[in-house]
C-alpha cells in the first residue's frame, strides 16, 4: 500500500483496488456523486447511500464563500455538519478558475477571485487551499491546480503547467507541515501536448503526492487525443497510486478510461441530466418529456433494479416532469445515479474475474441499440 491505495487485482489494463481513508475504504473503480455544496441535489444522504455511494465530491471553494470554513469547522468538520458518515473528496477551485475566468485572475503566488456571489475580492493560495480542506476535514484534498481551455496555444499550456507544478511543491510542503487527516494528490496538466503531459507527469511524481489526478481533459478535444494522453498519463504514473480523471462523466468514455488504468471518477452528469428529465438505460438515454411516452406503461429500463424502474411507469415520471413536481427530480436521480453505481459495481466485479472485455463489450452493444 502506497498514499493509502492498495492494488487488488487487474484484468486488460483495467485496475481494481482500495483507497484507505479515515472514514472507509473505497473499493475502485468508483463514481463520486458530486455535492458542491455538501449535498447531492434531489437526494438525501441516507438514499445516496443506499444507492451504492462509497463516496461524495464537495467543492472547497463554494464552502469557503458559503457557509465558510470557520462555520463548518465549529461545527465540527464537513462530515459531522452534512451527517455523512463516508469519504469526502474536495475539489481545490482550479475547475473554478477555469469556470469563472472573468472573474478570476492567475498570479505567480495564486488566483484572485471576485465572488461569483456578491464581488468580494479574495486571493487563495495553494497553501490557503490545503489550509481550507484541511479544516472542512477532507478525506482526499486536491492541490490548487491551472488549466487551459482546448484549443490553447502551447506557450499558454506550458505557462499553465508550470504554474500548477510551482503551486504543486508548495501545497506538499505545506501539508507537511501542519495537521490534516486527509491525504494530498496533485493534478497532472498539459492539454492535449504529450511533452507536456510528460513533464507536469514526471514533475508531479518527483513531489511524490498520495495519488494523482489527471486534469484539463474531456473539454472539447477530439476523443482519439483524450485517450492518447490518459495511456501516457497511466504509463507514466506510479502503479503503486491512486489515479483519478476529473470531471469524466459519460459511460462509453469511463470504460475506456478504465480501461487505461483510471481508478476514480466523479461528474454532474447523472445528476444534472436527472433533473432535465434525461434518463440513461442500458438501452440509450430517454428524453422523458417526449410525447410518446405519455401513456408508456413501462418502466425506464426493465433490467433496472433501482426503486423509481421497480415502482413507476415512464407514464407517470414524464407526467411528473411536465407538471414539474419535485418528485420528479428525486425519482429521476435515484433512477440515474443507481445506472451509474451499478455499471461501477459490475466493473470491479469484472476486473476480478478478469472479463471487464465481455462486459465493456456489453454495455457498450447496448447502448448502440438506440432503442430504449
């Protein structure tokens, strides 16, 4: 065991595994559900748990601003004041300088923001952020990182990847310097640049973090060069580590980054889709205002085993997402959260019985039907 992974078994480049917290084990592949604000929307805690969940992603940066880190921490850490009883993984707001860029400006020593809330003027660290999820009582933090839209030019990347491989030393440093239960990972960069992605790799490894992102991908560019750089990623860091890709969220893309060694995900979009009423089955995704589906007695997917397929009919859920009830919302995101929890637990299960082929194979056939 190395940061607190173990590696169990592995079956076509795909890895499964265990990441030792201090609030659980997490059996990998695993999905985060993200909860920016502490909370997974439409559900409670105890029904994300119960779908499945082995852990949950908060963001730092909007509990900083909202209800703010010396609130949840008199209140005894994130887990104690959102009752969740589970790992928590904190993003470090990089997604958020690329999210509100007018709003945020890059400096040699860290970012300046302008609140998206009401315009206070705050300037965060790599040190203040490791400070931040320190205190909220984060399980996995993550370095403050920059990256680069796609397409960027190569001066820009390469500015971007020595920015974050600067503020990367500093948050190790920094984490070792005070007391933090949880444990550190960097955040590889480089765009869609294989010497840069080898550089921010290779730097990154040096600073010897407990597990390692992979960053700046799935924002545009073409499929052929995200794979390329998540097989140079996974060549080059450690075995002996946990690995993440940011932000990765559609089913056909996870399996081939499971596939290349990616251990943990996270994405808002089972959840988000859910409430715009796009439900995914084993079949394709329904678009659950259509017409048709007025009088469809059926449930969304028949091979579902998740309370909302076992109880109602697509009738009943397109009547409750054009009267726009709240029902609506809840029952959709059960419906799509335990499609996504699910497809995880089949490929841990798989890897360990060495046929993660057969069933990526599956799955992916499946979803080609385009009819469900």
């Amino acid at each position: 065991m190395s940061g607190g992974f173990s590696l169990v078994d592995e079956d076509a480049g795909a890895r499964a595994g265990a990441i030792a917290t201090a609030h659980g084990t997490i059996l990998t592949p695993a999905f985060a559900p993200v909860a920016s604000q502490g909370s997974v929307k439409a559900l409670t805690h105890r029904q994300v748990e119960e779908l499945g969940a082995q852990l949950i992603l908060a963001n730092a940066y909007h509990l900083f601003l909202r209800p703010g880190t010396e609130t949840i921490q008199a209140l005894g850490g994130l887990h104690r004041f959102i009752s969740w009883k589970k790992p928590i993984l904190t993003d470090s707001g990089g997604f958020q300088i690329y999210s509100l860029s007018p709003l945020a400006k890059v400096k040699p020593d860290g970012v300046a923001f302008a609140s998206h809330l009401d315009g206070t003027k705050l300037f965060l660290t790599p040190e203040a952020v490791v400070d931040i999820q320190a205190a909220l009582g984060s399980d996995i933090m993550m370095a403050l990182d920059v990256f680069t839209p796609y397409p960027s030019p190569d001066e820009k990347t390469a500015d971007a990847v020595a920015t974050t491989t600067r503020w990367a030393g500093r948050a190790r440093d920094h984490v070792r310097s005070i007391e933090a239960t949880g444990r550190l990972w960097g955040i590889t960069q480089g765009g869609v640049s294989a010497e840069l992605r080898k550089r921010s790799t290779a730097d990154l490894v040096e600073l010897d973090f407990d597990g390692y992102a992979v960053g700046g991908l799935g924002l545009g560019e073409p499929k052929s060069l995200l794979f390329e750089m998540l097989e140079q990623s996974g060549a080059a860091l450690p075995k002996d580590k946990s690995r993440y890709l940011m932000g990765m969220g559609y089913i056909p893309d996870i399996l081939e980054a499971v596939e290349r060694g990616v251990d943990l995900f996270d994405c808002v979009l089972p959840t988000r889709n859910a409430r715009t009423g796009s439900l995914f089955t084993s079949r394709g995704t329904i678009a659950i205002k259509n017409q048709k589906y007025a009088r469809d007695e059926r449930p969304l997917d028949p091979g579902c085993a998740c309370y909302t397929c076992r109880h109602f009919s697509r009738a009943y859920l397109r009547h409750l997402y054009e009267r726009g009830e709240i029902a609506s919302a809840v029952l959709n995101t059960i419906h799509n959260l335990h499609y996504y929890l699910d497809i995880f637990a089949n490929i841990r299960q798989s890897i360990q019985f060495h046929s993660f082929q057969k069933l990526k194979s599956r799955i992916l056939d499946g979803l080609k039907d385009g009819s469900p």
